[in-house]
C-alpha cells in the first residue's frame, strides 16, 4: 500500500477526493474502509479507493486482472496493449514502460487498455526518455480507476454487480497481504 490509512491517502493524494463521496473515518484500517465502500450505495468507489491505494506497479496489475475477467468485452484492437502491459507486469523495464507510455499517448481512443497503458506509463519515471520529469502521483492511479471502471461500464447491467464484487473480491486480497 502507499501509505497506513485511508487518512493518510486522501491527505497525500487529495485527488481522491474528486471521485469519492465516502471520507476514512479516524482510526479506520484500510480494509475496513475498503468494507465500507464496499456496502455503500456507491461500490464502484471501492475500485477507486484500491486503484489509489496500492502502489502503482501493483495498481496496475489489479487492474490488470480486472480486465481480464471481463475480456469478453474488451474489443480484440484492445488485445496488443493488453498483452505489452503483462509483459511490463512479468519484467517491469524504463524502455517496455516507455514503449508503452508512445503507443498509449497516440491510440485513436481511450479504450481501457489504453487507460491501463497510461496508468503503466505513469508509474514511475520519465514518461519519456527526453522527458525528465515523472507524471504526477494521482495519473497511474487515475487511470487504473479509469480503466476499471470504463470496463465494467461495457457490461451489461444485470452483470455489472457480479464482475464489481469479483474486482472488490481482488482487492481484498492486496489489503489483507498488506
């Protein structure tokens, strides 16, 4: 995780804020508050909550994994950028994550496997081998958010409570590593 508590997050990375009603009560452990998210009225802000709270690398692979869950509707143009962020997820390199960053920054659509290359693109480091600067914080995370739940928008919805439990379900099983 990025930091202790849920307190600690939306203190150092205020963007969450913008996409969450739900606020970490005092003392609350992240997994309770995923919990929390999780039984509101709005789940999908538990996906925004992991997306933010798991560093970034792991971030993306939650993501990852959530979209291959829902592969069927990943349209097959999807399958290329699909299969360059496992490959920067099985042997993370500055030069794959880079290639990525070019192939995602130029995609005709924000489709989610491009909103999932951006966020590889933004984990860390230079976007860009001339570009010395490392994204912003919130970007990989963001994206991850982005991703997920643009996926899970394309099903239909009768399915959609099915595959969000599934995704939270993952989660889960980061918090409770952590």
């Amino acid at each position: 995780m990025r930091f202790d508590t849920p307190q600690d997050l939306y203190l150092r990375l205020p963007e969450i804020a913008e996409l969450t009603q739900q606020r970490p009560r005092p003392g609350e452990d992240p997994l309770a508050f995923l919990g929390r998210l999780r039984a509101s009225t709005t789940p999908e802000e538990a996906v925004t909550y992991t997306a933010f709270a798991a560093l970034p690398q792991m971030s993306v692979r939650w993501g990852y994994e959530c979209l291959r869950l829902m592969a069927d509707y990943l349209d097959p143009m999807e399958r290329p950028m699909m299969e360059l962020v496992a490959a920067w997820l099985n042997h993370p390199s500055t030069a794959m994550r880079q290639r990525i960053a070019r192939d995602a920054l130029w995609a005709p659509s924000r489709t989610p496997s491009v909103l999932l290359g951006l966020a590889v693109a933004w984990s860390g480091g230079p976007v860009a081998p001339n570009d010395p600067m490392p994204a912003p914080l919130h970007r990989a995370p963001r994206s991850v958010n982005s991703a997920v739940l643009s996926c899970l928008a394309r099903a239909e919805l009768h399915r959609r409570p099915i595959f969000l439990a599934r995704f939270i379900d993952m989660a889960e099983t980061l918090f409770r590593v952590y």
